[in-house]
C-alpha cells in the first residue's frame, strides 16, 4: 500500500508541474487572462484524481459488489464535481472557460506521458538474442 500512496504522490507533483510550465508558457507569450481558469481546471483535475484513488483505496476491502456499487456512485458524484467547476468557470467573469476545460484534462496529459516513458523504456530494453 506504500507504493500506491508513493505513486498518488508522484503523479499529484507531476500535475503541479505541468500545470505550472503551462502557466509559466501562458504568462510568457501574453495568455496572463487564461492562467486563472487553467489554475481551476488543473485544481479540479488533481481533486478529482485524489477523489478516484480514495475511492479505489476504500473499495479494495469491500466485498466485489460492494465495491461495485461504492465506485459506481463516486463516479456520479465525481462527474457531480466536474459539472460544478464547469459551471463555476462559466459564472466567474475572471475565469475563462475554455481554459478551465483544458486544465482539467492535465491529469489526462500526465497519464499519456508517462504512458510514452513506459513504452520508451520498455523498448530501450535489450532482449537476449536467440540462437
């Protein structure tokens, strides 16, 4: 269980990093009006991905259709908290929308990238030749 907290760690500071070099690029080519939305929609992104790993870690000891239902239901209510940042992005007259959108989906960029490291490395490796 130790490596699953590492992990929630690791990819928790990944979605700060980017999140903070698209800000730092946003900033630096004079998009400084999207940096509040994607800060919201990166926020969301990491919320929603400890919300995910609580439910997994819950559900681990449950019985299989317990756990069936418990994750069933924090999917509604993780989708329940999307709809809310949404609608608060498009409230807020500071908080760009379509921004938001896209700081939401980092949690998403995180996983395709370390998903390229993995098969990178598993590539690299050199199998033994046959003979």
């Amino acid at each position: 269980m130790q490596e699953y907290f590492s992990k929630i760690k690791i990819t928790v500071l990944q979605i700060v990093v980017v999140g903070i070099i698209i800000c730092i690029s946003a900033y630096n080519t004079g998009y400084v009006w999207c940096i509040p939305g994607f800060i919201l929609g990166t926020f969301t992104s990491i919320l929603y991905f400890l919300l995910m790993c609580y439910r997994i870690y819950k559900s681990a000891d449950m019985p299989a259709q317990q756990a069936l239902s418990y994750m069933k239901l924090g999917w509604v209510l993780r989708l329940s908290f999307i709809v809310m940042m949404l609608l608060i992005s498009l409230r807020v007259p500071i908080i760009n929308f379509g921004a938001s959108v896209i700081g939401m989906f980092t949690l998403q960029m995180v996983m395709l990238l370390n998903a390229l490291v993995l098969i990178t490395k598993s590539f690299l490796v050199t199998s033994p030749k046959k003979d």
